[in-house]
C-alpha cells in the first residue's frame, strides 16, 4: 500500500526531473553546434575564434559530463520499483545528487555558451 508513496512517485518524480535535464542538455548541445557553424564562417573572415573556441570546448565538456550523470541517475531510478523500499530509498538519493550535479553542469555549459554568444556577437558588430 505505502510502496506507492515510498518507491514509485519519487521514482516517476526523479524519471521526470530526468526528461527535463536531458531536454535542456539537447537544447544546449545543438545550440554549441550551431554556434560551432558560426565559428568556422567567422574565422574565414579573420577573426581570431580561440576565446570562443575555448568557451564552446568547455561547453561541450560540461554537457558531456552531465550527460554522464544523467545516465546513472536514470540506471538507479529504473531499478527502484524492484527494490525494497530501504535501498528504493537509497537510490532515489543517489539519483537526486546526480541530476542536481547535471544540474550545475548545464548552468555551467549555458555560462560558456552566454559568453561565447557574445564574443560572436562583438565580431558580427565589427568590434
């Protein structure tokens, strides 16, 4: 009767918060390489890219990364309905540090990608 309220609205809790990262994660990465697009056309005009480079490359290393963290949280969050409740318990915790670390990762990639947007857009505006 409790399981319910124990084990399965955290892990469907946890399962979402997970398509909502994972959603954020691909919203970032396809924005990294559309910007990554831009690049290459700004450097065919001289502009020197490695500062934007450089924030794309961490941007790219942040979302891995927390792609990574997601794929853990989600192996523990699906093994929680056959589990008892103690280590259902256990694994939502471990799930939750991981999604809050993915979390953190992508505020980060957005950070880099924010700065990259606006050295992109200084060149675009002759600066």
């Amino acid at each position: 009767q409790h399981r319910v309220y124990q084990v399965f609205l955290p892990q469907t809790y946890g399962l979402l918060a997970h398509e909502r990262v994972n959603a954020l994660i691909e919203s970032l990465t396809t924005l990294r390489d559309a910007m990554s697009e831009k690049v290459l056309v700004a450097e065919s005009f001289g502009f020197d890219a490695s500062d934007v480079n450089t924030a794309l490359g961490s941007a790219a290393a942040d979302l891995a990364q927390a792609t990574g963290e997601i794929q853990s949280a989600r192996l523990l969050l699906e093994t929680m309905s056959n589990d008892d409740v103690s280590t259902a318990h256990d694994h939502f915790a471990s799930a939750r540090d991981h999604l809050h670390s993915a979390r953190e990762l992508v505020k980060g990639a957005h950070s880099s990608l924010r700065q990259a947007a606006a050295w992109l857009k200084d060149f675009a505006a002759g600066r």
